[in-house]
C-alpha cells in the first residue's frame, strides 16, 4: 500500500497503478505470484525488479523504432512528479512513470515457433488463429515467417484468439495493419538479438495504445510473463524446452491436488528460491547486466 497520496485505479495478478496526475500513471509490478488466476501467499523475490528491469532494456532497444508510454524508471526522476518516492524504496527498480495511453483492445502477439494455445488448435484443426498452416510441424518448430495472432481482451475469465480479419472489425483495418507490421518488425528484431546469446524467442505479447494520436508501445514487453523464451540448446523439436518463468513452480503444481480456488496451496521455500532464481537469470541473460546494478538492488 502506497502512502504517497495516490490514487489507486487498477490492482493486477501482478501490477498495481496509480494516477498520478492527468497525464501520467505509475505502473508498479509486484512480485506476487498466480495460477489459475489465483494469487499465491508467498512472493518471488526479485520478480517485479525483473519485470520492470528487462522492460525498459527492450523500450530503450526499440527507441528509434517505436515511441512508448514510459516516461522513466528512474527513482530520482519519478521523485520530481511523485513527491516523497525516493523513500518508497520498496518501489525502487520496480515501478515504471508512464504517460496515459488510449489502449488498443487487442492483445498483439506474435508466434515465431509452435507452442501453448497455437500448438492445441493445429493438432485440433492444422490452423493458427484460423490461418491455415503446413502440415507436419512439431511443437517448437519454427513457423516460415513470425505470425501475427491478436486476442481479444477479457474483462473477465480468458482472452479469446481471434483472426486478423476479426481483429480488423473490431478496431478497423488500418490500426491492425499499423499493429502487425510493427509488432512483427520488434519480434523480428528482438528474436536477432537474442538468438546472439543464446535464446530463442518463441513467442510474445505486445499491448499498444495511442498517446495523442501516436501508437505507441505499453505495460511490458518481452519479459518471461508476456513471452516464451528458450535457451536454444535445449529445444529438440516436439519436446517441451524450458523457459525463463514460473515454470519450476508451474512443475510443482502439477504435482499438487489443488482444486483450482482460493485458498491456494503453500508453496515451498524451494521452488520460491527455484523461481526467483529462474527470473534473475532471465534477466541477466537478456540484458547482460547484473540484477544488482537495476534500481532497488538490496545494499
């Protein structure tokens, strides 16, 4: 709970926002931790610090390609329109300032490999977000070219895949086509620069909104929560590769009986560690820098 005087207008699975004034928010990722929309009681150390962190690595990778909402994450600089954060510390490295943005009611994801939801519906039907797809793929098994697969947004309960065309109905044609050709040009461009180190960027989720008139990138992007990214020398075509997110406590939870409701099961110190563990290094692997050189490292 913040006692900086702002205003509370949204609280997440896994970010708080506040209004700071009428033309920004304070967007705050917490290190909370959910399944089946569900939060757990225990938190993953260092989470929000990644999530935050590894944003603004790519916002600033992107820069000359596509504005974004972020005004900044640096405490000193949120200070100046946030009076009294320099002493929230436990916001530090955590909380992003943006500008308010008229969001666009598509989740923009791009697929370069098969994988999750995709995979299920071109076993079922041999389509992906209804677009038909060559016969014989495995699950990650890279498509010809990164596909651009938009979802509806839920209010409530799950997004819904839908078709570009679809897409096109719902928020006219020209700002789909804006959406897809610049989400694939970042997906493009991230996946390059990744599969340098290392990593295969499977898929991702990009969420675009107009600031005035101008589209522009928001929230997170290519983090472990909002993409699918692999290391490249363990994917073996059909098999399912490990990721740089929950998935160590997403394997213990497989292991559990829980009915899917509130209250959830206690997790173990272990995976807690095991998971916490798991995101750090997706960020240092991403970034190349050290968790501890990100705002609001433990001194």
């Amino acid at each position: 709970m913040s006692d900086l005087g702002l205003t509370p207008i949204y609280t997440g699975k896994v970010r708080d926002l506040y209004e700071v004034d009428e033309q920004h928010l304070l967007m705050v990722a917490s290190d909370r931790l959910s399944a089946f929309d569900v939060v757990m009681a225990e938190p993953i150390p260092e989470k929000g610090r990644v999530l935050t962190g590894i944003t603004n690595f790519w916002i600033q990778e992107f820069g000359d390609a596509v504005p974004s909402s972020l005004v900044s994450c640096d405490p000193s600089v949120i200070e100046h329109s946030v009076p009294g954060f320099l002493a929230q510390k436990e916001w530090h490295g955590r909380a992003m300032l943006v500008r308010k943005a008229e969001m666009l009611p598509l989740e923009c994801i791009v697929r370069g490999r098969l994988a999750g939801s995709a995979h299920g519906e071109y076993v079922a039907r041999g389509t992906v977000n209804e677009i038909i797809v060559p016969p014989g793929l495995q699950l990650t098994d890279a498509f010809a070219e990164p596909m651009f697969t938009p979802s509806t947004k839920a209010a409530s309960g799950h997004d819904v895949n839908i078709s570009v065309e679809r897409a096109a109905l719902l928020v006219g044609a020209d700002r789909v086509h804006h959406a897809q050709t610049l989400c694939v040009d970042l997906f493009t461009r991230a996946a390059a620069a990744l599969a340098a180190k290392g990593l295969i960027l499977a898929d991702t989720k990009f969420e675009l909104g107009f600031v005035g008139g101008e589209l522009v990138l928001c929230d997170e992007v290519i983090t472990p929560d909002s993409s699918r990214i692999w290391p490249a020398d363990q994917v073996r075509s059909g098999e399912t590769p490990p990721s740089f997110d929950k998935q160590p406590f997403r394997d213990w939870l497989d292991t559990q009986t829980w009915d899917r409701t509130p209250p959830p099961p206690k997790v173990p110190d272990d995976v807690v560690a095991t998971t916490s563990t798991r995101y750090v290094d997706a960020y240092e692997r991403v970034t190349g820098h050290s968790i501890s050189d990100w705002y609001g490292a433990s001194s």
